[in-house]
C-alpha cells in the first residue's frame, strides 16, 4: 500500500538526517527505525492478529510517535488517550473503541485494566520497516473522538484511503518539503493536526519539533522558530493573539511555510503576522476531522486584497479530492453570495461516526450531485461563496442566536468590537439569563477599562437587539487541547 510503503522509504533513505527534535534532543531517522521496529517485535508477539484498534497514550517522546508507525506497519490502528483528560473521559472512549491493548511510553502503567506494552522497556529488535502484506486502503489508520454535544465524545474512524487521500490532495498544492526542513509540531496527538504535523515531513525526511506538554505553548514556539530557524509550521489562529505583544521582536527569515487552521483568521493579525515571515507563503486551510485534516486552502497574498467577511480571511477553494457545497434547510445549493451551511464530499470523508447510527443520520446526507448519487457532510459552519469559488467563512451555525426573534451572527458582533478596541482579542458569547431569554455577552482579553465609548459606538453599527448586555475582562483566554480558544470556560464568566 502506498502511504506506508512510502514512509518506509522516506524513513530508510534519510537514515543519516534527524526525524525529531524533543525537548532539544535530537533523534535521527535511523534512531526512530529502531524504536519504531522495537515496538513492532512487542506488537507481534503481545497483540492479538485480531486486535486492530490500539490505544496510545499521548506523550511526548520518541516511543510515542515510533508507536503510530509501528502500528500501521502491522496494519493496526491507534486511538489517542491523553493522560491528562478526566478518567471517564478516556474510559468512555476505550470503551467506545473496544481497545483490549495499549502502547503507553510512561515510566509505569496508567491504565491498569488492559494489556498495557510499556513502549520504553521493551528489548531491543533488528531493524524492520517493510509493511505486514494484509493491509488494505480500507484498513483503519486511526479513530479520533472529538466532543459531543451530549458530553460523551463521538469517534472519528479514518482509513489509509482517507489518509492518502489527504496526502495526494495536499501535495498537489505545490508545497515543497525536503529533507532539510525543520517543522513546527505544536499539537496535542488527540488534535487530527497533529497527523499533519508528523505526517508529512516524515514523508519527505524533514526534521519535526514537538512542544513539550509542561511548556507554555506560544512562548515555547516563539523560541523554537527563533533559535532552531524553523522552516515549516501548521498552527491554530489563537496562537497568534498570544505572540502578538512579541511581533515587533519575531523575525523569522528562514520560514518557508506557515499555515493556519481549526478557527477563523483574522485577516488584520494575518498581515501582522508576514511582517515578522518576510518571505513565508502564508495560507489559512480550513477542515473538520470528520474530512481528514484539511480539504480548502487559501494563499495570502502580501500585496495585494486579500477576501474576507468580518474580519476574517477567506478558506479558499476545494483542495483536489474534495468537492464543497453550501446548501440550504432542505440540502439544497444557494446562489452565488447566499449564505447556508458548508457540506463536503470526497475521498478524504470519514465512513461515518463510530458505533453512532443516530449521529450519522443527522451529520450525513445524500443528494444529486452532477448527474450523481452523492454522499456528504454538514459541517456545521455558515458559509458564502463568491464568484470567483472562494468560500468565506461567516461562523458557526450554533454560533447564531436568536434575540428577540432575530438571528444574529456573533462573529459580527466581534468584528466591530475589535475594530472598535483597536483590534483588542474579543469573544461574543450567546447565553440564557435568570428568565430564560438570550442575551449577548462580550469577554474582552485585557485589563478592566470602562466600556460607554465602546457601548456608543457599536450602536452606531448594529442594531439594537445585537448589543452586549454584560462585557467581562479576562487576562488571557483560556485555551483547550487543541490550541483553541476555550469558549464554553468564557461563558462560565455569565452564568
């Protein structure tokens, strides 16, 4: 099979090249060959041929990753457990998953009821990295379980087609790897990012820096951009709110690529950004776990207008094995301009939810598509096109509310609110007072200051119904996980 046979080959020819760099030591790609080929011998004779889906606690060390390897060398997928999310949580999802086996780095067992390979004390093996010859396309790669609205997560199975899918799609956009990259991999291994973020320059050889898990996250990226000169970076849009005091002593040369993805990006914090990359491409590409990875990209362009829609840059257009659609109620396409909700299809499409019959039902639809009897996705973001095919991003469909039996876009309410506060980092949030009727909250990241200019003048934009009736401040923005801005916690602060 393709993807595995060609990060076999990718791993054997750049022997002599460093893979990662964790806690700033360096491991090169023949040193991962070991400990990748380690971890196959303990699989092979610990793990049931039957047993396909193996959980992995998350650390962040060389056995970890070696372990995704390893497991999708003997055709086996894994399942991400952090083992710092609440112990149901992750009971929840080894239950969901029916994982019997775990690869676990940590110096002792953190889960004590299953069969538990401790990845660091393992004997070492010779060297193996030619792919078990049962594995299919449609074999599991991994099953990500993102949060569900009903508190227990929902589990995203992806395969190897979904993967290649992916992989074949992104090169197609000309990104040029080597192996003398040096690439940023910022993300939490239960962020489907993540994948990315090890994926490819394992592909093409390049050298991958982690960020150690007791590290604070953007001042720890902030020195590794700087002192390693990375070249190569996929990032989330809140990381650059919290670098943002530091812009003016960022100067980063040497930084070819640096994406953007998981949330909207601001086009204003965008253009700050490339002063401090003068010759990085910059791209927001946009994707739900649900479509592998990513599955739109947009280019940046420094000089020239970029598209946006509140403050916020455009997703571009469909990536080579994706087709978008935005449709209405009744799953039909709007017009040129119209808003409705984003839907996917394509090869990278997840099969469907894990075990989640009644989830499927709701997530996923078929239509006719050109002629064609076609499968896709609702996404759950509120979206526009325009004439050119570029999608702009308007928010989340869950992010409108109704006030007063108006439907109102809280990204809207955001956008004036920054350029109001001098571009000040700002969250609306919708929540139920005391009477159970809708008021809009405004959590401002900054010291406590008055608000009657900012009141004045956002009703000189928005009507009425649309002003925030209580502002909180907040010294920083919690973040989750996943590097995102952590909007269930701010809404706390209105409860």
């Amino acid at each position: 099979m393709n993807l595995i046979s060609n990060i076999q080959k990718s791993i054997e020819d750049n022997y002599d090249h460093n893979a990662f760099c964790i806690r700033n030591k360096y491991y090169s790609y023949k040193d991962f060959a070991q400990v990748v080929s380690d971890i196959r011998q303990a699989i092979q004779t610990s793990v049931e041929k039957t047993d396909v889906i193996i959980g992995l606690v998350t650390n962040d060390d060389i056995e970890t990753y070696a372990s995704i390897i390893a497991l999708w060398m003997e055709g086996k997928a894994y399942v991400p457990l952090n083992p710092e999310f609440p112990v149901n949580r992750n009971h929840t999802v080894i239950e969901q998953a029916g994982i019997k086996t775990i690869l676990d780095s940590s110096t002792d067992k953190i889960f004590n009821d299953y069969n538990t390979i401790l990845t660091k004390k393992i004997p070492a093996s010779e060297i193996n990295l030619c792919p078990v010859d049962h594995i299919s396309e449609e074999n599991l790669a991994y099953i990500f379980f993102t949060s569900g609205t009903t508190g227990t997560p929902k589990g995203v199975p992806i395969t190897f087609n979904n993967l290649s899918g992916f992989t074949e799609a992104f090169w197609k956009l000309g990104y040029e790897l080597t192996n003398e990259d040096r690439c940023l991999q910022m993300f939490e291994l239960t962020f489907d990012l993540s994948v990315f973020s090890y994926l490819a320059p394992i592909l093409k050889g390049a050298c991958i820096y982690t960020i150690p898990k007791d590290e604070i996250k953007y001042s720890y990226i902030f020195e590794l951009m700087e002192d390693y000169k990375l070249t190569f970076a996929l990032m989330v849009p809140s990381i650059l709110h919290y670098l943002r005091p530091y812009f003016d002593e960022i100067d980063c040369p040497d930084m070819k690529y640096s994406l953007f993805c998981g949330e909207a990006l601001p086009l204003d914090v965008t253009e700050e950004w490339s002063k401090c990359l003068p010759n990085a491409t910059i791209a927001n590409v946009y994707g739900p776990t649900e479509c592998t990875i990513f599955c739109t990209d947009y280019t940046y362009k420094r000089k020239e207008g970029n598209k946006s829609h509140n403050g916020v840059l455009t997703i571009g257009k469909d990536m080579f094995n994706t087709t978008t659609i935005i449709v209405d109620d009744d799953n039909n396409e709007v017009k040129t301009g119209e808003k409705g909700e984003l839907c996917l299809s394509g090869v990278q499409l997840t099969s469907g939810y894990w075990k989640n019959e009644e989830k499927n039902k709701e997530a996923f639809f078929f239509k006719d598509y050109k002629g064609k009897e076609t499968r896709f996705y609702r996404t759950g973001d509120l979206c526009t096109v325009d004439e050119e095919g570029d999608i702009l991003y308007l928010g989340r469909v869950d992010f409108q509310a109704k006030i007063q039996g108006f439907r109102v876009e809280l990204s809207e309410i955001e956008f004036h609110s920054k350029a109001s506060l001098d571009k000040m980092n700002v969250v609306a949030i919708a929540f139920d007072n005391a009477m159970n009727t809708t008021e809009i909250g405004l959590v401002i990241e900054s010291q406590k200051f008055e608000t009657d200019q900012l009141l004045e003048e956002l009703k000189t934009k928005l009507p009425h119904y649309m002003i925030p009736t209580q502002i909180r401040f907040i010294d920083n923005f919690p973040l989750n996980t996943n590097g995102k801005t952590d909007r269930k916690k701010l809404k706390e602060l209105f409860s």
